[in-house]
C-alpha cells in the first residue's frame, strides 16, 4: 500500500511540551501551535487519502519532502541555486521535529501507531510555494528495499 499527500503551508517541526505549576502539581501541555498544526495535517489526509489506513502490522516507509519558501530579498542568482537545490535550508525547524509533528499526527489515522514506521527519508530544500509532500509505503517483504545500509558490508574485508 502507498499513500501520498500534500501540505500546503509552510514545514513547521514539532515544539516541546510546556509544563506550569498550579497548586503544587505539574501539567504539562502540547503548544496550541503544535495542536493546530497536527490537527490541519489529519484533516490534510483525510481530504485528499481520504479513510485508508495501514495494517496494524505493516511495516512502513516515511518520506518527506519539505519545502521553504525563499526569502524575498534574495537575489536572482541565489534564487536559481536555491530553486535547483544548489543551496539547501540550514534554518529550523529541524529534519526530525518535522517528521515528528508529521508522525505524531497521522498516529490513528494513517496507521495505528508510529513505532511501525521502520525508515524514513526527510528532505529538506527551497521552493517557489511552500509545502510539505508526504508519502508512506507499506514495506513489501517479498521484495527487500535496498538500504544504504546495505551498502558497507560488516564483512572483514580484505586487504591488498
């Protein structure tokens, strides 16, 4: 099974809890712009995936795409490098805190829970409109993915 959709709006990374103190007991709490950003990401799937949802015991890849828009005083030489991935976003948010907030929204929507996604790929470049491509496959057993890995071999290897 393979499932992919699009979020329109700028990639933004998964913030940390908060907590405060009230009579003594700690609560802690998701931030409102990470609650709202999650939500926007299930109603995203729901719309254009529509109810599809991975077995409970697939075992799944994550790729994600995420794409900044360019600043507006950038000149046009540096925008063509950014368009053509010659100069990549080395800005926040974070690869991982974007498939975070990613994850954590599809869990019980996309697939049970996000322990089963078992690799992923997060890209992060430049782009005319921002957005965030999101796709997630079902990983056949049948016909291992070769993984780079797979490339370095654990072998001793041999001198010449």
């Amino acid at each position: 099974m393979r499932v992919a959709f699009v979020v329109p709006y700028e990639p933004m990374g998964k913030e940390r809890p908060r907590a405060y103190s009230c009579y003594g007991h700690t609560q802690v709490y998701t931030p409102y712009k990470t609650r709202e950003y999650e939500e926007m990401i299930k109603t995203i799937y729901s719309l254009q995936v529509g109810h599809k949802r991975f077995p409970d015991d697939a075992e799944i890849l994550l790729e994600v795409i995420a794409c900044f828009a360019i600043p507006k005083s950038t000149s046009k030489t540096k925008r063509e490098l950014m368009l053509n991935g010659g100069i990549l976003p080395r800005k926040k948010p974070d690869y991982d805190n974007i498939a975070k907030i990613i994850t954590d929204a599809l869990n019980g929507v996309a697939y049970k829970d996000d322990s089963q996604i078992v690799w992923a790929d997060i890209r992060k470049k430049y782009a005319k409109n921002p957005c965030v491509y999101v796709t997630l496959t079902s990983i056949n057993r049948s016909a291992p993915i070769r993984r780079p890995v797979e490339l370095f071999s654990t072998e001793k290897r041999e001198t010449t």
